[in-house]
C-alpha cells in the first residue's frame, strides 16, 4: 500500500457540497484557523509519500485537525492551495467544506535533534499548485512568503496541552493508524461520514 496513495477520491467528493458558484479562492499565503488536535505517531515499516516532489520515505509524523477558511479547501477542478507545515507539506485526508475542519497527515521526525517542534513551526496554505508537485526549493519560497504575510506558530503551551492528550501512535505501518483518522473525520467533519467509513475499510485515503 502506498504511503495514504490517491488523489481526490471518489468518496471525498461525493461528502462535498456542490453549489452553483464555487468560491473565489482567498488569497494566500493564508494562516489556518486554528489546530484543535495533534497527536504524534511512529511506523514500523515507512512507506512513500506522493505528496511532495521528492516522495519520501515517512516513518513518523503527526496527526492533525485544523479549523480553516472553507473557502480554502473547496473541492475545484484545478490547483488548490497547497497545506503547509514548517518544511513540509500536509496531506488533507478529507475535503472539510462543509465542516470548516481538516484532518491532516504531516510526516516528519518526532525525536532527535531534527524532530519538528509543532510549536516552533507556522502551518498555512500557500499558492495553488499540486501537493506532488511542490520539492524543498518551492516550500522555501513558500515560507518566505508567510514570513512576509506575518503568519507565525501556534502558541506553545497550546500545542504542549494538545500533545499531552495523546500519546504517540505507534503501528506497525499506515494501515495501522487508518481508524483514527477514520474516527478524527467522524468528530470532526461528520458530514463526510463515507469518507470516515472508507478510511476505516483501508479504500479512501485521500482529501486534496
């Protein structure tokens, strides 16, 4: 199984709204709402990711509920803001139109001297592009244009209280941690309950 592997599927885009007009994309570089859930996690076996250009091997990373701008994640038949954190990407596992809520992925180191401090990095969306599109030159740019826009971290004692409601996940790969994000959809975007339950069976594994 590849690393949460396919693009907009099928499911995500049956829970979205479709209205007559889609929403004028808002201007980026634009700060998340706010983050109401994060829980780190640890894999036995790591498996590629298709969500930046590099494709890298995640074995560890974080899980991630975002309050957003729905204008932001409206499901188009083009390019969408990009969701970054600190020097990555996000990959969105359910659209969140409806719900103004998105659970993410974030594959990073959670030990050692290059562990992400959830704290210490800004999480924001960016130009409208193709996640597997985006390498480090372009989060780069992307970054300098966030510190222009003043976005900046989350508080700390925010994120250290959040953490500590959940201990680290640790499976042996991402098959493993597939129920929580399945119930974390549920919580939090409940219209999108076929994308919950699809996540949940191991089919759906995608929101960009």
């Amino acid at each position: 199984m590849k690393f949460l592997n396919t693009t907009l599927a099928a499911t995500a885009l049956a829970a979205a709204v479709v209205i007559a007009a889609p929403p004028q994309v808002p201007a980026t570089p634009a700060a998340v709402q706010d983050i109401v859930f994060a829980q780190p996690f640890s894999l036995e076996t790591g498996e590629m990711s298709y969500w930046r250009a590099e494709r890298p091997t995640v074995k560890s990373g974080y899980i991630i509920v975002l309050k957003v701008n729905p204008d932001l994640v409206y499901p188009r038949q083009s390019a969408e803001p990009v969701l970054y954190v600190g020097d990555t990407t996000a990959q969105r596992l359910n659209v969140g139109y409806r719900s103004g809520h998105v659970v993410a992925v974030v594959g990073a180191d959670i030990t050692g001297d290059k562990a992400m401090d959830l704290s210490k990095v800004k999480i924001w969306f960016g130009t409208p592009e193709l996640p597997e599109r985006v390498d480090a030159k372009r989060i780069a740019q992307e970054s300098a244009l966030a510190d222009a826009a003043g976005i900046k971290p989350f508080d700390a004692e925010k994120i250290s209280n959040l953490l500590a409601q959940n201990e680290t996940l640790n499976e042996q790969d991402m098959k493993g941690i597939q129920d929580e994000l399945g119930a974390l959809v549920r919580r939090f975007s409940p219209q999108e309950e076929s994308v919950a339950a699809a996540l949940e069976a191991g089919t759906q594994t995608s929101g960009n």
